[in-house]
C-alpha cells in the first residue's frame, strides 16, 4: 500500500466516525473504532450498541463503493462480527445490498476513494 492510501484511509478513520454516528448510528449506538484498508478491501469497526455493555466487532472481509443514483453506495460482500447471531443476520440482510453513504461523506470519499 502506498503512503498515499495509508494517508488517506487515516483520513476517512479520523472523519468517517463522527459522521456516522450522526446519521447512520444515531438509533443503534456509537462507533468507537475504524480501522480502513483500502487497498484491501477491509474495513474494521468497533460499535457500541445502545443497551450493551460490550462493544460489537464488525469484520468487512470485502467490500465495495459504488456510485448509484448520483451518490457513492457502500456495499458489503463478506462480513463477520463478534457475536455469531448478528454475523447470521448480516449474512442475510446486509451481504449485496448498497447503502447509500451520508452526504456529508459523499464529497470526501469521491476525492479519496
């Protein structure tokens, strides 16, 4: 990986969470870690769920960005989390299907990605 990448998935891990937790976790509960590998494909974030004592682990194994109906999309192809009921759940309701990034992502991740 090229300094380059490294400095700019650093960039997205410092951004990224704060944004998310605004929008896409605001219901669900807290990012407290992401570790990005663009290069890779992989993404490594740690939640804590509203309600848990005990923070989540969430592996992307894969993924991809993809830009739909004008917005980039993120989209998972292989996951595994920390608690083997959610894998289960993820597996089935997360794997393939795009999520629309935050606007206030969107432009960030369009220069970085």
């Amino acid at each position: 990986m090229s300094i380059f990448q490294k400095t700019k998935d650093r960039l997205i891990e410092k951004t990224a969470p704060s944004v998310l937790n605004e929008t896409v976790m605001r219901d669900y509960g807290e990012i407290t870690s992401l570790e990005i590998d663009s290069a890779d494909k992989t993404l490594h974030v740690e939640v804590l769920l509203k309600g848990e004592k005990e923070p989540l682990r969430v592996e992307i194994l894969q993924y991809e960005i993809l830009e739909q109906d004008g917005r980039p999309s993120f989209i998972a192809r292989k996951v595994s989390t920390s608690r083997e009921w959610i894998t289960t759940l993820a597996e089935r309701q997360l794997i393939g299907r795009p999520i629309p990034l935050p606007q206030q992502l969107s432009g960030l991740l369009a220069r970085l990605l």
